[in-house]
C-alpha cells in the first residue's frame, strides 16, 4: 500500500522532531500502522532552513495555503502555534476533507468547539495527543483508557518550565527572579516566559483534560489562572517544615454544583508521588470511580517527546481514516450529541485547603484572635506552625493550614484577619490539595 | 440503537466488580460509546451466588460453553483465570465469531500465539487490557500510545502483593515469612501465594508487554523467573545504606543480540519515582528513543480497578466490531506478518550491574584478593560497603556494587571468590538496575 501522505506546517522544534523521528523509526511505524508514513511537504516562512532540515527529500513551501489546499494530502500536522493564523489553517483544511494533528493547546483551548464541530460535518479527525504534557499518552489515557470512569478531578504538573524554576527554588533556596534567569539561560524558559510563568499554557492544557473528562465544550476563558510569580522563597520553605511541597497544578474537578478549573501553585503532602516529580518533568494524576488514582509520568516538552505524540496520532489517522466515524474515538471522547452543559464553577465557589501565613506582632492574645475569626467563619485548622520570633524583633510569623472550605468562606476572614492591629502584613494565601 | 450483548464468563472479585461499574457508569460509559454495553448473560458454576450478585437481572447459566456459542452475544469476557477450560472456551468463543475480553495473563503468556491466530483468522479481537497492571492502561499506551518509539526496554513493579511484601520487609525490617503471614490475613497474598512471591505471576505480564513493545510472538517459556522468597532482610537493609530500594521487577530490553526477559529482586536508585511506589500499587517504567522514559502508575489489581480495563476494553470493541480488521489496533502491536523473529536472550547472556554481599574472615588482604578476582574479570567495582564487625567476632560482610557486566562472568568470579578460604559464605548475588 502506498504509504499516507503528511503536510507539514511549521518546521521548528517540534516540526524538526517529527520529521526526525518519522524517518529514524519509519520501519518499526510500518510495521506497526500497516502503512508506511512519509512528510510529503513542508510549509515554512524560511523556506531555506526547512530545506536544511529535510535534507532536500520533500516539497518545501513558504504559503501554508498551498499545503492545506493539495490534492494528495491526506493529514495535515499543525505546528505553527497561536490563535490566528493557525486556527485559519487548520479550519481550512478541515474544509478541504483533510485530517488534522496539532500540538496547539492555545488554539483548542479557545477555538476547539468550532473546530471540532467544523471537523464532525466534514468527517474528519483532529488528533491533539501533544496538545498535552508532551509525549505522555494522556490524552489516550483519558479518552480510552478510562472509559469506564466517573473521573472524579485530575491534578496536573503541566508546565516543564514553572516545574523546573519551583524544583530549583526549593532545592537552592533561591527566589523567583533568580531562578527565572537560570532557566532562560538554560533553554528551559522562553525569553517571553509569560505563557508559562502566569499559568496560561497549563490553563489550556487542563481545559483541555477537564473537557474530555467530563463531557462538556472546552471552557478556557471560565478557567481561573494564577501562576508563580508571587511564590515567595519562604513559603517553599515553610510548606516543607510542613510535610508539602509547592506545586503549579492544573486541577479540574467534577462538584454537584459544577466543575472547577483552576490552574495555580498548589501545596501537596511531600509523601505523594506527585510531589516528587521534579525539573521540567510533567505528571498527571486521575481520580476515576472504579480504577481510583492514576499516574502518568514524562517530558511534557522538546523535539522529540512531542514528536512521539504527533505520530501517535498519525498512526491513528492512518488506521482511522477510512472508518466510518462512529469507528472512532469522538473529539472529546463523548458522542458530540452527548456533552454535558455542566457549569464550570467561580474560583469563589471552589472548595480547597488554604495555607496561611501571616507576619502578627510578637504579643499575647494575637493567636486567639485569629482563630476566633476562623471559627466564627466556620475554618477549622488542620495545623499551625508559629515561627519564634528573632532575638530583640518585635513579630514573628504565624502558618496555619485548614481542612477544606469554600474560598469565599477563607476570603472573608481573611479579611477580618487583616484588619486586626496585631496582624502585620496581608495574610499570603495559598491553596492545598491532599489528592486522595 | 441497541446496547451490545456481553456473556461474562465467571463473576467472581472481577466478574462483579465488572457487574457493577458497568450498571453504575452504564449513562456515562453509553455517552463515550455512542451504544449502551449490556451483559446479557454469566456463567458459574455457582448459579445461586451469581443470580444474587446480578439481582436477577440477567440470564444465570452453569455451563460456559452455553454462553461461547449463544447467538445473540456480541462479546465473551473471559474471567475464569488459568490455561486450562479459560484457552478451550476462549478459542470456542472466537470460532463463533464472538469477540474476547479477558483479564487472563497466564492464558495468553503461554496460549497467546495460537489464540491471536485464531482470532485473525475469524476477523474478531482479543482485547487483554486487564491482564497487565490492572486498571493502569499500559496496553493502550504501549500499543498505541507511543507507536513512534522504537521502545528500548520496561521494567515494571507488576504484582501487587510482592511489592507490598517488600514494602512491609522495609518498613518494619521483618523477613519474608513474617510478612507474606501478614499479607495472607490482610487479603493481599493468597492462600497458595506461589504464582505472586515466586515472580510467576510478574513474568506472564511482562512476558505481553514483551511481545508488544518488540513486535515478537509471546515466549514465557524463555523469561527467566525469580522470585522473592529467598530475599533476606539484610539485603534490604544494606541496599537501604547504599542509597537503593529493592523491588521485584518485571524487565524487558532490546539489545543487538536479542531480548532480554526477566523477572527477579531488582536494586534500583531510591531517588527514582518507580523505586517509591510503595504497598500494592504497581507501575511500569517505558523507555522510548523518542518520548524518553514514561512511567504510568495506579491499582494492579482489585475488582473495580481491574473491572476498569476490562470495560475499556468493552467500548473499543463495542466502537470497533464492525470495523474492517485493517481499522483496529493489531493484537500484539505490529501487524501480524511483521512479527519479529528476534531471540529472547538465556540468562547468562544478561547484561546487568550486580550487588554481591559475601561474608567474610576479617583479616588482612581478604578485600585484596576479592577486588583481584573481579578485576581478573574485567568486572570493574562501582561502590563498596565494609560493615565493621562486631566486638570480639572475626567475621564480617562486605557488600560491593558492579558496573555493567555480562551474567556469565559474574558467576565466574563469583565462583572463584567463593572458593577462597577466607570468604566464609556463599555470595548473595541481587541485580541492579540504574533505569535510566
């Protein structure tokens, strides 16, 4: 059989990786596929670069239109990135009866209801394995593996960079900024970092995740998004004395009321398996009712690791292609007549522990107060730490951690915290998940 | 449309918690599958005990074989377990053109190669998911989830109760005895245990994914086979001081020659995540060329985490059964005519580090002689531990960590070393994997 024919637009770090890995592993893929897979045009601002790369074997393009529009191309892989013109080409061909693969978390986390609706008329599929945690099969994991589910929530290390600058403030003691250098330098952090830093690309990912879960459209503007960059060194160094460590999760989480969606520093029991993935390692744990927590575990970044899920889901087109749709799997693994209108909850209805640390004058009488507060707001503390004071200073710093209450329940006194003369500075709030 | 028919074949721990995941989540499982899964009919031999479990239900028969040939059902799940009456009833389903579940890796370890004949020849699938790790979708995630891979080698914390073994000789420094008693009470070693602690169990599971990641015919009867029974407690405890965790692991690697297949005590860095899964809890640790190491973690075993894989199983059958064969994912990953034909290496031609614990006089030049041996051997030394012997006794335990080094050579040297005068024991011998 002739082997299915790929266009490929974008031929970066990703692009580079797929065409690599396509060609290094083209035997074993056969053998696999039952059909042979082969790049037959590479689109490219720099057309020049893109001929390096391929060694002069494909068509080179400069006009991505050209490639989406060709007759004998069957798939097309999206790695350009972004909302714009990415999502014009990917619309485009879908209209032109093409199959899609796309790495694009930003484009299906914002334009994914349009697009797969798009693709459902047409009968065609848009694969998005390396839309999340790179190599890691969770995707398939989420959409196939656990079919006989009720998920419960899914708690995600998402993002390699923020991963790695928390492993290495913690492990060296050093604060945001520092480690934020180390990592540009490192390659491990863009030099506009802002996507990764602010929480945005794991709030893609989780919306993405939260969707297939759970059955409803992708909802990333309901999303709440807070990244690291107020993560003070001390509180790192605090959650430890505590038994937890400082993790960005994306969590997502099946309530009667609703579903959260949230992405945000995260303090975790040491203990957990996921509290130990460290660097620019990815994690995502899963709570379904019959199989309980599981754990998948790679890079969520780079060439290859990404290339790995881009042909994954080549190899599925190309079992898939020619089925009958109702043969495959559907875009969020529920049948599109079949997704929920299941509300996605504000951050003000979402039910979590807090970590508290606040900086009160060294007196009598200052704990009292602040747990009367808590009590009267209905907070009951799960621990306290009181820092000793430093000879001759005046304050000292008081943690407390809660059990579970809705986070307007811990604004209000946090509040009322405040406004106390004895209490110093404003309370640092951060939320605690036991994940079991 | 109507729901598919499934004939369940023993409700026993699985067999319920199948039962009862499917009617649970049958609203949620319908929305993913486009069609309602129905078990239409069980067998047992214990009638009275299944019409209780199914609230009568469902058709309750005595003989499996009423089920295998009924006409009106789609999909057999065979539950019975073992090589026996589970291959004649699992081959008698597939000549009926009935599709096959199972959870039954001794079955297809040993029958594996005639069953997925039988099943091609038939155009019908045998889907296994439950047969490894439980409710973890290795299977999927092997198979189809990182197809881009030429896949270097697994290793795998397989079977539940040996970890929990280990992980109770650890924690409470007990030896095997004591802890397999404990185990027996608590539920997590059976009656007759000898499959689990003797790594028989292990070596069937890795013996699949074996097959799968290499594309070859499965061969447990080439997988060479260790199991926990004659661990010692100090083993544990040194390994413990030399910064490694010992776990029964099911390996498998690629190498030039052929495949490595093994089950037995394995060291392993306690830094790394796999050497931290603690009690029964398994995980499988996969090195692609592309993805790099993915390790996926959850329940091994139980009911409904089992039941998981096996409904899984269910919705892609139920997606898949009328799907041309060329649609669906091949039984052992590759297609059928491009199995490999590569050789599963003997023992002796393992590639391993080793840590050797001896016994011995203490006096001078004793150490001498020992690093002489090895190095005669060309097996260089990668640490030391010299316990310093107790008061007034003239003996003491030297423990040495190896590089790399082909398993017959250690044996050669073990050999000479046991024959000097002043080793005064035979030579613990445990293997030792860097999984990096």
């Amino acid at each position: 059989m002739n082997p299915i024919k790929v266009g490929l637009l974008g031929i970066g770090t990703v692009g580079s990786g797929t065409f690599n890995v396509l060609k290094r592993n083209q035997e074993e893929i056969r053998r696999r596929a039952g059909r042979g897979i082969e790049i037959a045009v590479v689109a490219d601002l720099n057309t020049e670069r893109a001929r390096e790369l391929t060694g002069g074997t494909v068509d080179v393009v400069s006009d991505a239109n050209d490639v989406v529009t060709r007759p004998d191309i069957d798939i097309v892989v999206e790695l350009i990135g972004g909302y714009g013109i990415a999502r014009e080409l990917v619309l485009k061909a879908i209209e032109n009866g093409k199959h899609v693969v796309t790495a694009n978390k930003a484009l299906l986390a914002v334009h994914g209801n349009e697009i797969f609706e798009a693709a459902r008329k047409k009968g065609v599929i848009v694969a998005f394995e390396a839309a999340v945690a790179g190599g890691i099969p969770i995707i398939k994991a989420l959409r196939e593996g656990l079919t006989a589910n009720r998920i419960q929530w899914i708690a995600g290390i998402i993002n390699g960079t923020t991963n790695f600058i928390l492993s290495e403030m913690r492990d060296k003691g050093l604060d945001f900024d520092t480690v934020l250098k180390e990592a540009q330098q490192l390659g491990y952090a863009e030099a506009d970092p802002t996507f990764d830093i602010e929480g945005i690309d794991a709030a893609h990912k989780v919306t993405l995740m939260s969707a297939i879960a759970f059955g409803m459209p992708v909802q990333f503007d309901r999303a709440h998004v807070e990244g690291i960059t107020r993560l003070a060194a001390i509180d790192i160094k605090y959650a430890e004395e505590l038994g937890y460590r400082i993790k960005l999760l994306g969590i997502t989480r099946r309530r009667e009321e609703g579903v959260e969606l949230r992405v945000h520093p995260t303090l975790v029991p040491a203990s957990r398996l996921i509290a130990n993935v460290e660097g620019a390692m990815n994690a995502v744990l899963v709570q379904g009712d019959a199989v309980g927590a599981t754990l998948y575990y790679g890079k969520g970044a780079g060439a290859e690791p990404t290339a790995s899920a881009v042909i994954a889901d080549l190899v599925d087109v190309t079992r898939l292609h020619t089925a009958d749709p109702n043969h495959r799997v559907p875009h969020l693994a529920f049948q599109p007549d079949e997704l929920s209108t299941v509300p996605v909850l504000p951050i003000d209805e979402v039910t979590s522990s807090y970590y508290l640390r606040m900086r009160v004058a060294d007196q009598t009488g200052v704990l009292a107060e602040i747990t009367r507060i808590l009590a009267e707001g209905g907070i009951s503390i799960d621990a306290m730490l009181q820092k000793e004071s430093r000879e001759g200073e005046p304050q000292t710093d008081i943690i407390i951690l809660t059990h579970l209450t809705r986070e307007k329940q811990i604004n209000v006194a946090i509040a009322s915290i405040e406004a106390l003369q004895t209490v110093l500075s404003p309370v640092t709030r951060l939320r605690m998940e036991e994940l079991n």
